[in-house]
C-alpha cells in the first residue's frame, strides 16, 4: 500500500516569525523522512487582509491535488485572527480531513457571541467558536496537550488525538570550547552566570518581569547576564509594533539600571541557539497565561539539559513539578517572584543539576520522527474509516 498523499493546510508565516509555521516545517521535514507524501499548502492573502481570497484559493490548491487526506493545522494567530479559514471543509472537496489545533479555549469568532449560545451549536457539531467547520468536519482532531484534548471532548464530543510537542530547535551538541566561545562574543567571564530567555518576543512571554527583576538579582550576583534570544516580529506582532515593543523593553532595561545586562540578540539560526543552551546556566520563561508542555521554546531547554524558571497556568502541567522538573515562579506577571525563584536556581547549584537531569529526561522521548509515525499512524487509520 502506497503511503497516503497529504495537503498540509497551513498559514503564510514564515517559520522564523510563527511558532506554528515553524512546527509545520519539522513536520513536513518528519514526514518525507517517514516516507510521507505531505505537500504544503499556505493559506496566503493576495495582499493584506484578504483572508477570503486566501481561503478559497487554498481550497482550490487542495482540490487540484487530489490529496488522499487533507490536514490543516490551526491557530488564530496563524491567520491573523482571520476566522475564513474556519470555512475551508466546505471548500477541499470530498477527502477525510484532518485539524490539529494549536491555540485552543480563549478566542471566539465573532466575539461578541455569548457563551451559551455557542454550547448547543457546538454539540450539535454544527460550529466551533475558535475553528468554523474545522473541528465538527474533521475525521479527526489532533491537539498537543492534556487540556486542549479536554476542552474538545467538553464541546462538541469529539475524541481527539494527543501528540505532544518536541523542541523547536534540535540538539547540535557540545562543541569543545563553546561555552567559552559564546561568553566571549558577549563579552562576558568564564564565570558570570548567564541566563536565557529562548522564544519570540512578545508582551504574553512576561519578559518584562525578568528585567524588573534583575537589579535584585545582580544585587546577590553582580556579574549575572541576561540574554533575550528570539525574534521580536511575529504573526502575533507585525514589525512596526515589535520594534516599538523592542524600543520599550530596552528602555526598561535601562530604567531598571541593568541595560549593560541586557542582550537582545533578535532572531538566531538554530545552531546559535543550541550554543546559547549549552552556554546558559539557566533559562527563565514568565509567560503572562503560564507555560505548558505545548510549549517548543521550553522543551528545547529542558532538551539541552538547561534549568528552566516556569510560570504555571491556571491549569498546571503535571509533568512540570517544581524542583523536580521545573522551578515553578508562584506568581505571573510579578517580578518580584521572578527574582525569589531566580534567585533559588542562581544560588543552589544541586538544585540546577537535578533540573537539568530530570527535565532531559522529561523530554528525551519527545521527537520529530516519533511525531512522524503517530501522524502516519493517524492518517491511516483516518482512510480505513474513510
């Protein structure tokens, strides 16, 4: 039997400015190692915002194809918080289709749309607030976490299937002398301590906290360093604002008195980052909703073995245990606890090195050709049903 031709339905940013377009390119790249025929196809506006010419020529695209199976993977952030896209089952044509949501459970569409209204519509599997058509038409529902795959079931009774995450940039190994060779590009001694924060730029990732933080941090260990290492322009947030929001982060930097502790490097090929882990002594994500196993920037710490300081959701993850797998900051969108837990994986080095241990551990199972074959997997299953 022929492996399954699949139209990955995707949308048009590119892979250094979206986190979901950049799963899209591991996966792809995953699948035609597996021996997958999975062709790309962008949902991309002939010019800005016009997401209807966008949507209906991608499902044209798909209809040309002829794909055995059609696979959209969607995030509202993707599309611009376009919710056309939530039309494309009416237009691919007759093929089983496939949805892996991305972002789940806070957006609607049209918003203003209260909450009961939407229940018995989404039981029916007529509509989706987040999704159109995308998840009552789908064969199949993909979603990377526990809570998303809750929430699915929750409303439209639909049994989704879970394929966790692996880290967005790959381990490239400990080059002899690299950590050194990382500290000297940034000017620093062998010995200062350099924190990592790995990810897009943006107001939800809490970095602001972090430089809040800092001159309580350097109060105890004046050599600390940290480095903000990720790109500033996203799908979420187009140039202009992320170069004003990179503006006012280096002001407040400043302010704080810690602007010389401050390096912004902006977006970084993979091997850089994978050097910057290796370099780093700990890393620290403050994301304002929490930070979850869904999350590729700190599974590519935990990866590289690097002790990583978390914000917890309201929903915590259950494999991220403080002092086990992760350091847990107990609050969000406060400084002051991120210097108490910094201040922690700073000052215990046995700390850290159990961290680093378990949460390696924790991930070492989570990779793109295991992503590979549960897709395979799924895809088959979805034509045996078809």
């Amino acid at each position: 039997m022929r492996p399954p031709r699949v139209a990955m339905v995707h949308g048009p940013g590119p892979p250094r400015e979206d986190g979901v377009a950049d799963y899209v390119a591991h996966l792809l790249e995953a699948l035609a190692a597996a021996g997958t025929n999975a062709i790309s196809v962008p949902v991309r506006p002939p010019a800005p915002g016009r997401w209807a010419a966008a949507t209906v020529a991608a499902g044209r695209t798909v209809r040309q194809l002829r794909p055995d199976v059609v696979h959209v993977q969607f995030a509202p952030s993707a599309y611009r918080f376009s919710a056309l896209p939530g039309l494309l089952p009416l237009l691919v044509g007759g093929p089983p289709l496939v949805t892996t949501v991305h972002e789940y459970g806070w957006w609607a569409a049209p918003a203003w749309v209260p909450g009961p209204v939407w229940r018995p519509v989404e039981a029916l599997r007529l509509w989706d607030r987040e999704t159109g058509r995308l998840v009552p038409a789908s064969r199949a529902v993909v979603v990377t976490n526990p809570a998303h795959a809750a929430l699915v079931r929750r409303r439209g009774g639909a049994r989704p299937v879970e394929i966790p995450l692996a880290a967005n940039v790959a381990d490239a190994g400990a080059a002899a002398g690299g950590r050194e060779r990382v500290r000297r590009r940034l000017g620093l001694p062998d010995s200062a301590f350099l924190l990592v924060f790995f990810g897009f730029v943006h107001p939800v990732k809490g970095v602001r906290y972090v430089l809040e933080a800092l001159p309580a941090l350097r109060a105890d260990r004046p050599d600390l360093h940290l480095v903000v290492a990720g790109g500033f322009t996203s799908q979420a947030l187009p140039e202009a604002e992320a170069s004003a929001f990179r503006a006012e982060l280096a002001e407040l930097a400043g302010r704080c008195g810690a602007g010389e502790a401050v390096t912004m490097t902006g977006y970084l090929p993979d091997a850089e980052v994978s050097a910057l882990l290796h370099a780093a002594d700990a890393a620290v994500l403050p994301f304002t909703a929490g930070v979850t196993g869904k999350s590729g920037a700190l599974l590519a710490a935990l990866g590289h073995g690097v002790p990583t300081a978390v914000t917890v959701p309201d929903d915590p993850d259950p494999d991220l245990r403080d002092g086990e797998t992760v350091a847990v900051i107990p609050a969000r969108r406060d400084a002051e606890a991120v210097a108490g837990t910094l201040r922690r994986l700073v000052s215990d080095g046995a700390l850290r090195a159990r961290l680093s241990r378990r949460g390696r551990a924790l991930v070492a199972d989570r990779s793109w050709p295991r992503i590979a074959a549960a897709h395979g997997a799924l895809y088959r299953q979805v034509l045996a049903g078809a």
